[in-house]
C-alpha cells in the first residue's frame, strides 16, 4: 500500500471516528418557538409550537409571562425533546442572532500537540497501546 493510500485510509477512518462521536454525544440545542398559550401561569408552563410540533415548555421565573404569539428561545437539554424544556427569553429581547456558545477562543480543548503547526515532525501511529 502506497503513502497516499495510507493517508487516505487514516483519514477516512478518523472521518469515521468523528462522525461517530458527534452522534452519540450529549449537548444541549436551542430552537426558536412560539408561545401557543399559558398553561399554567403559577409554574411558568406554557404551551410552544416548533415546526409542525406542539409541547410544552418552562419559564424559571414566574414573573416574566408571555403572550400568545411569541417568539421564544427554548433550551432542549442533551437534545432530548423527551426532558423539561427551558424558555430563555424572547428572540426580540435577546436577538434574532442569538446563540448560547462560549467565549470564541474558549470553542475547543486542546488536547496534544497541535501537529498543524509543526514542522518536519515523526508521527509515530500506533493501533494498540504501547
């Protein structure tokens, strides 16, 4: 097998590896709804529509009631449309744009040496442990 092959090969399996990873992990997603009505004011229930879809969703603060009509962002953890829902806010109060990530330089963890950025480096590749 050529070098160009065993790129490709490692790289088709790391596409493998990744594409794995992201479909099994655990995170949280945001979507924009609307309010349908109140369920129960006293709770913060309220009942969204997302999409074709209608559920139900919570306010933590009981002070804060939204109409009929409204657009809100919801907070889905782990992305389970099974578990308690969150209202964050409106879109008009917290954006159109709105987006719950971290700071720009906080996106990812190193992990390793970053090999993008060295030079004239030996990789030593193993498929077991050492």
């Amino acid at each position: 097998m050529s070098g160009e092959q065993y790129s490709n090969n490692l790289l088709e399996a790391m596409s493998i590896i990744a594409d794995r990873a992201v479909a099994t992990a655990n995170y949280d997603k945001t979507v924009q709804a609307t309010i349908v009505e109140c369920r129960d004011a006293t709770i913060g229930k309220y009942k969204v529509r997302y999409q074709d879809g209608f559920w139900e969703a919570y306010e933590n603060n009981t002070n804060v009631t939204y109409t009929p009509g409204t657009n809100v962002y919801i907070l889905i953890p782990n992305g389970d449309m099974s578990q308690h829902k969150t209202i964050l806010g409106t879109v008009k109060k917290l954006g159109i744009n709105y987006i719950n990530t971290i700071e720009e330089e906080n996106r990812y963890a190193e992990n390793g040496n970053n090999m993008l950025s060295m030079e004239n480096q030996i990789f030593q590749l193993h498929s077991y442990r050492t």
